[in-house]
C-alpha cells in the first residue's frame, strides 16, 4: 500500500499529486478541512487501473476525475436544514447519503446558545469603514462549514466530523477567551451559516517576512512582542492554538498582529489521542440541552465539563509541527505552540521561510540552518526549539524591550 499525499502548488494553489498515479487505485480516502494535506491511500492491482486526474479534493475546491468509481455529490452546505439528504443533481452519486444527525450545521441552528453569543459590543475595537447619520458599517469575514462528500470505490466519505470539530473548536476560543488586539475578533453567529469574525486588512506574515526590504531589528522585535502577547494570552485559558504558521498570523494596516484559524485547538487539560488514530467524535463532551428552544443544538453540559475530554491533537503545517506531535507522543498542547513560535522566530529572524527533514524533528534536533543568520531571537529560538520536558513555555515576562539610542544606560 502506498500513502500518497497531496499538496498544493505555492504558485498557482492548484493541488497536485506528488506522485504518478495511473497505475494506482484508491483504495482509501482520509477526507480533513486542510485544503493542501489531504490523505490518499493506494493498492496496486494487477488488472488495467483507472487513471485519477493531478487534481486534489478540497473543502473549497473539489476535483477529481470523472470516472465512474469517483463520483462527486452535492455538498451538504446545499442541503436544506430540515432534510436528511442532498438535492438530487445531474452528478449525484446513485447512491443517497443521509448527513449524520451530529452534522455541522447544527452548530447554528438557532435560537443561538448564549455560549456563542458576540461578546458585549464586539464592534467596539474596530473601525467602520463608513459611517452615516443613524449607523457605522463595519467590514466582516462570515465562516460557514462547508463540508464535502465524496464517493471512492463504492464508499461514500465525508469529512463532516473534521469541520464539525473545527467549528467546535473554534467557537469554544471565541467564546472562552476574553477579547484581545493580538486575536481576531469575533462578532457572533449567523442563523443556519456560521461565525462572523473581524476583517482584517492586510496580510499573512508569510507576505510580511518575504517583503523587501527586509524587517528591521526594532520591526522584528515588535512583531515577537505581540505575537506573544496574544499567545500567552490564549493560554492563560487553558486553550492552546494547534496550528501556528506565518499562513495563520495576519499583520493588518496598522501593522497590529492578528492571531487567526482556532480550528485546531485543544484544551491543555484533555487526553489527547495520536494524529493517526481514529477521529475523536466531536460531540463526545456535549450533550443536548434540557431547554425545547435549544432541542437542535448541543452545548456544553455541566456535568461532561467536570470530566476529563479526549481530543485528538493534529500535525498542523510543517515545518512548524513539534517533534512530540510527530511522534504521536504530545502532552502538553501549549508547550507544542511553544515550539511552533520558535520556528516562527526563525522565519522572521531570517525573513525567509524555512523547512527541514521531518526525521530530524522527530529526533528533537534543531537544524543548523536553523539558526544560520539569526542575530535577534537566536537565543530564543533555542528556548523554545528544545525536548518538551525542556522547552520554555510562552510568557508575557518575556517580552523584548527595544533599546533607543536616547534611552539612558
């Protein structure tokens, strides 16, 4: 059996195989949200094989050959909310799936839970991009699950437990973490769409550390101290990020950092199950509300709260994924960040975006390419780069002071 994954060209984004494939056929199909990392699996077969096209699936865009062992089905983002199944279309599967009662857009079937509520005045800290005699109005991104089925040999995959947990796991930081600069803000929930989150004008810190000319010191400095600063922030609740990258960090116009995508959280206080095992059932924590106006939605009961949660912990974006979670060992989800931010200090130390072998992080082994050329964090880097049971965890007492020249010894 071979383990094909499929990534997306950095140029075009247009998801390619790794590998040829037409003497291959699928055998299984590990169907996430992650638009570049989804898993296919292959078995040689000794008779003439379908040829699959160089196209990945993804939650966003979905393609794939038109053969008749792969066949696409209507989303169920189509599907009405009082309906079990898809609208029939012209490319329907044969087959009828009925959506999972624990699908993702029960997560938004209102009356809302006050637990996904928008903090008071969440507008507060945001700037109107056009104001009138009787209102602001105020720019907003809306988050809606979109979740795709797919029909592979003969067997329907969905990934709808994946977005299920990602929005779970998204509302839950929103919701539990008080509001700060450094996290995109969240204004609340729409009925049957989704979350509607902060704007954010401006661009990733991929965009930012690649930009000529190159960050200064002080510039550098800066961007650590508010990465931190929300970091650290986020878990003093308890809740760890899951999935940091220069792609997840956003510098807006008023070069403000903006921490976003909490699809990947956990709570530092649960069991977690290895990224190869199989899918946490999302709803195992919660329970149906006693209240008939929250019969169609599931918040947290009282009761799970006091028990200890399973969550499954993910690989995240590489090169930023730590060595336990690699190995399948990981304990401690904040101390993972820790060594996420690290390579994220070697990005901005470099301005460059760097990589290495997935072996040599599994071993706990800094890469000297990594430290080639940093001269501002290179000390931190080694912080946080460390084994778990070594590594600095993210502390606003560490925060960098930038030294002027008028400033007295």
């Amino acid at each position: 059996m071979v383990a094909t994954p499929i990534v997306s060209s950095p140029r075009s984004g247009t998801p390619t195989l790794m590998q040829p494939v037409a003497s291959l056929n699928v055998k299984k199909v590990t169907l996430t949200s992650k638009k570049n990392w989804w898993m296919v699996e292959m078995e040689e077969e000794e008779d003439s094989k379908p040829n699959i096209t160089s196209n990945s699936f993804s939650s966003e865009e979905t393609a794939v050959a038109h053969e008749s062992h792969v066949t696409i089905s209507q989303p169920y983002a189509d599907v009405d909310p009082g309906s079990r199944s898809p609208t029939p279309s012209p490319q329907d599967s044969p087959h009828v799936f009925h959506p999972p009662d624990r699908h993702p857009s029960v997560i938004f079937s209102f009356p809302t839970p006050t637990a996904y509520s928008a903090p008071p005045n969440p507008t507060a800290h945001l700037e109107p991009f056009a104001t009138g005699s009787t209102s602001e109005l105020f720019k907003c991104i809306v988050k809606k699950p979109d979740v795709v089925q797919l029909e592979i040999n003969g067997e329907l995959q969905t990934n709808a437990s994946d977005v299920t947990m990602q929005f779970l796991a998204e509302l839950r930081v929103y919701t539990t973490v008080g509001r700060h600069r450094n996290i995109v803000g969240f204004l609340g929930c729409l009925e049957g769409i989704g979350m509607v989150l902060e704007f954010i004008d401006g661009q990733t810190l991929l965009d930012v550390v690649r930009a000529r000319p190159q960050l200064t010191r002080e510039k550098k400095i800066d961007l650590h101290n508010q990465l931190l600063d929300g970091l650290s922030h986020l878990h003093a609740y308890g809740l760890s990020h899951g999935d940091l990258s220069l792609l997840n960090i956003y510098v807006n116009k008023f070069d403000t950092v903006k921490i976003i995508d909490f699809g990947r959280s956990v709570a530092s206080d649960s069991a977690f199950n290895p990224p190869d095992a199989e899918p946490a059932d999302p709803f195992a924590y919660l329970s149906r509300a006693s209240s008939r106006s929250h019969s169609r939605i599931y918040p947290l009961a009282t009761s799970a709260a006091k028990r200890r949660k399973v969550e499954q912990i993910h690989l995240g974006t590489r090169p930023f994924t730590a060595p336990e979670i690699i190995r399948g060992e990981c304990v401690d989800a904040c101390l993972a960040d820790a060594y996420s931010f690290g390579v994220i200090l070697v990005c901005l130390d470099q301005c460059a975006l760097v990589d290495c072998d997935p072996e040599v992080q599994r071993r706990d082994e800094v890469p000297e390419h990594f430290l080639n050329g940093c001269n501002v964090f290179r000390d931190r880097i080694l912080w946080y780069l460390q084994r778990y049971d070594r590594r600095r965890r993210l502390l606003k007492d560490d925060f960098i002071t930038v030294k002027r020249w008028w400033d007295a010894d």
